[in-house]
C-alpha cells in the first residue's frame, strides 16, 4: 500500500508551500509526482529546512523593493537563473494586478520562479544520467540518445510514477549537495539508480 501525505503544508507560509509542494510533506518522506511513490531518507527534513534557510535569508531584499539584488543573490549562491525572464514576469503581474497586488503573489512569483528553474535543471541533469545509463546497460550507440530520450519523454507525459520520482530525487539531490549532506546527496543517487533500473526495464 502506497504511503500517504501526513502533513499539510500552510499556503500562508508561502516560500515552505512552494518548496515543499508535490515532493514533501513531512516524516522525511519523499514523494514522487503521481504521489504513489515515495522514499524514506533519513534527515531529509534539515536538508529540506537548511536549504529554505538558503533561499530566504536574503528575502528582506524582495519586501524592501530589491528584486534584482535578490535574484542576483540566487544567482550567485544557489543556482544559474534568467533573472530578466524573472523580471519581466513580475513586472507583468504588477501591470495586470495593480495595487491588488500582495506578499503572497510577489514572492510566488519571484521565489516560485526562481524553484521553477531548479526543478528544470536537476530533471534536465537525471534525464541525461538516465540516458547514459540506458546507453551504457544496453551497449548502445550514441546516436539512440534522442530516440531514448523521446520515449523518456513520452513516460513523462503519461505522468510514470518512476519519472515522477526520479524527478524529486534528483531535485533532493541537488538540495543537499547545496546545504553540505554529503550522506544525504549519496544516498539520493543510489535510490536515483533503483529507479533508473526500472525505467530501464519499462524500455526494453
């Protein structure tokens, strides 16, 4: 029987919702995107914590007006980002929302869309460790790649369990490489390979 959520997560916390959203919710168990799988890792709340921590100890700067110098913090310290794209998305939703504007939109967009960009590059990065695996337990030329990577897609599309998976390790990963859990990060790769396995079994 597949383990449920056992904590909801306060949307008025809006920086924690956005983070914890689709992969975490408490008793340091990791859910995939179809929520019907799921990880136990040992300490994956003070990762999950530290790095909130991380994301939010510069967040006077998004309250005082500085948009910029906040995304240039996250720039520099967590992970490459478009800030202009960024940009351009909040002074769009200033320009739609007006004075209705409020906290919880700002950071949601700010925040939420810097999150967005590291989701991105941590599935991007398992997607491309996934495909050398298959290449390389398959004995494979290199030119298979993109039609693996089509296929991969298309798991993904039809929302796989073990993509959707893959999917939140690979983003716990990158968490707790970033705030020093060695342990933690080692122990995301091995579980990333169990579900590499599967995929690879699913492909043949």
């Amino acid at each position: 029987m597949p383990f449920k959520p056992t904590v909801k997560i306060d949307p008025d916390d809006i920086v924690r919702y956005l983070l914890y959203q689709q992969f975490y919710y408490g008793e340091d168990r990791i859910y995939g995107r179809t929520k019907d799988r799921s990880e136990y890792i040992e300490n994956a709340e003070k990762v999950i914590e530290d790095f909130y921590s991380l994301i939010t100890k510069p967040i006077n700067l998004i309250d005082e007006g500085h948009i910029e110098q906040y995304l240039e913090f996250f720039n520099e310290n967590i992970i490459h980002i478009p800030i202009e794209a960024i940009l351009d998305k909040y002074q769009e939703t200033i320009d739609i929302l007006a004075s209705d504007i409020n906290r919880k939109m700002i950071l949601t967009v700010i925040i939420g869309g810097a999150l967005i960009e590291i989701y991105k590059k941590c599935f991007e990065d398992s997607i491309n460790e996934l495909i050398e695996f298959i290449i390389e337990k398959q004995s494979l030329k290199s030119e298979k790649k993109k039609e693996i990577k089509r296929r991969i897609k298309s798991l993904y599309g039809q929302s796989n369990p073990d993509i959707g998976m893959i999917y939140s390790l690979g983003f716990m990963e990158f968490m707790a490489k970033k705030v020093g859990y060695q342990e933690i990060a080692t122990k995301c790769e091995q579980l990333l390979k169990k579900y590499f396995k599967l995929i690879l079994e699913v492909l043949k």
